[in-house]
C-alpha cells in the first residue's frame, strides 16, 4: 500500500506512481491512494492522531492500512 500526498515535496507523486506501475507489471498486489493538499509531514502527523490540517486524511489512512494488513494477513482472532 502506497499512502501519498499530492502535495508532498520530500517524496514527489511521481516517485509513488512509478512503484505502484511497477509493482503492478510484477503481479504484486498494490494499492496506490492520493490525499489531495497533504505534505509528507502532515499525513504522516494525522495518521498517528495528532493535530493536522487535513485531519480526515488521516483517519481515512489510518483505516486502510488496517483493512490493508487485515486482508493480507487475515484475522488473529480466528486462530485458537
């Protein structure tokens, strides 16, 4: 999973979109999301609670890379 602002300038969305391309054409399951007006700092502030501009970007990542790792790696909870 490929979490990326579109605003980023440490990590620029072309470099995202080149390993999500590239990653596809190996047959690796990726998923490449974009956050409009995010910088790297602030998605990264969000997804771990803090205060951000953009607080619902993340939440909205937050939740996915939990759905993420879920369907990757299934649930604990079924397993005695």
């Amino acid at each position: 999973m490929l979490l990326q602002g579109e605003s980023d300038t440490t990590d620029p969305l072309g470099q995202s979109q080149e390993m999500y391309r590239a990653l596809r054409q190996e047959g690796v399951p990726v998923e490449l999301v974009t956050y409009p007006r995010d910088d790297h700092g602030p998605l990264a502030t969000g997804m771990f609670g803090r205060p951000s501009t953009e607080p619902w970007h993340g939440f909205d990542a937050r939740q996915r890379v939990v759905e993420f790792i879920e369907k990757g790696f299934g649930s604990q909870s079924a397993k005695p």
